[in-house]
C-alpha cells in the first residue's frame, strides 16, 4: 500500500485492486468524516464532484500549483474547499457560499485554515464580493441555480485572470428538468461567454446528471 502522485498536492492509493484519491495536509482534522492516513485525507468522489472528475480524468488538466488562487463559487460546508486549500497550501481560496447555514460549518473550518476566505453572497452578483476577492488562478464553480453558465461567465470576467481555467460543475436537473441531461449540457455551454471551451466528462457512477465543464479566457 502506498500513495502516488498524480498532480502536486494529489495523490492516488492504490491497493487489492481498490482506487482512492487523497491530498496532503498539515491539517490532519476530519472535515466530513474521511479517513486519515500517514499524513493524507481520503478524498471521496461521492462527496466531491472534483475527486471524481480526478479518478475518472486523471489530471483532467488541472492547472494547480502551491501558491494558486482560486475563486470557489458554492462551496457549502467545506468539504471540496477543504482538499483545494490542501492543495494549494502557499495560496488562498475564496470561498463563495449564498446559504447562512452552510456558512457556519464553512466558518469552523476556516478557523484551522489560515488559506480560506470565507464570503457569504451571491455567486450571481460578483460584484458584491469585489473588495474581498483578487483576480484568480482558477474559478471552480457548484451551483444549483438555472443560469449555471452565466454565473460562470461573469465571476470569470470580473475575476479569472487571461489564460486562467473555469471547472464548473453542471448541474444540469437545476438547469431545466424536462429536458434531457445531455441537450442541456450543450445548450449550456453556449452560453458560456468570453471562454473557449477546453474539455467536458460526465461525472457517472459518481454524479448523476452532472457535466464537468472546463474553459479556459483567452489571453487576448
């Protein structure tokens, strides 16, 4: 048994026959109840819609370094921010939640992590957050409102530095119910406005009815 690495701050477990993804962290505190194991948290691709992106897609791209800045829109209680903030240890994730609830849980982690910003708003009105956020490395986006696309393509024209990735992860039953997952997965990404498309997996056996979309802005 022993980890491997597959991105900085990523590594894969690999034993009888079994695959789990873990990250490295100085904060060795369960946020969700996952396992703890020499120095690493298990990562769960049923509680993470990037962990499974990441064992479905290995590197799926990922432009992630230690020092990254990442603008995090719905990051509910923590439990994808938590692996992020492991990755990018030397760097910040601005964390963007709409719900008080959630927020509390939210805040209890950022009493541990000196690289999360906590911000409770509106993913749909980026400007509100404008005094709190820097231009950033990497927008990651899991939201459940209808206009997932153009959420996206606001915070990366306020926010996503030229040449910088969007991952949004789609969901698409929040988009329109009546229509197929697949014809709103590409009815979205047409909407998607000052970005060029770069790649999109589905997220099955993990996410039903969930599209990883990423994009990257144009540095022109």
């Amino acid at each position: 048994m022993s980890f491997r690495e597959i991105l900085p701050g990523v590594r894969l477990w690999e034993a009888e026959g079994q695959k789990k993804l873990a990250t490295k962290s100085a904060d060795l505190v369960p946020v969700y109840g996952e396992r703890i194991l020499e120095g690493h948290r298990f990562w769960d691709p049923f509680r993470s819609k990037l962990a499974a992106l990441l064992l479905k897609d290995r590197g799926c791209g990922l432009r992630l370094n230690r020092e990254a800045s990442v603008l995090y829109l719905g990051a509910a209680t923590g439990t994808t921010v938590s692996h992020i903030s492991d990755i990018i240890a030397g760097g910040m994730v601005y964390a963007v939640e709409f719900s008080p609830r959630a927020m509390r849980d939210l805040l209890l982690l950022c009493e541990r992590r000196r690289n999360i910003v906590p911000i409770l708003a509106d993913a749909a009105q980026p400007e509100d957050y404008c005094a709190l956020v820097e231009p950033v490395d990497l927008i990651y986006q899991d939201v459940a409102q209808r206009n997932q696309a153009e959420i996206a393509s606001l915070n990366c024209a306020r926010y996503l530095k030229p040449g910088g990735d969007l991952l949004l992860m789609l969901k698409t039953r929040s988009v329109d119910v009546t229509a197929s997952p697949e014809s709103v997965y590409r009815r979205e990404i047409k909407n998607l406005k000052g970005l060029d498309l770069l790649e999109a997996t589905d997220l099955l056996p993990f996410h039903q009815d969930h599209w990883a979309v990423r994009a990257r802005r144009s540095i022109l």
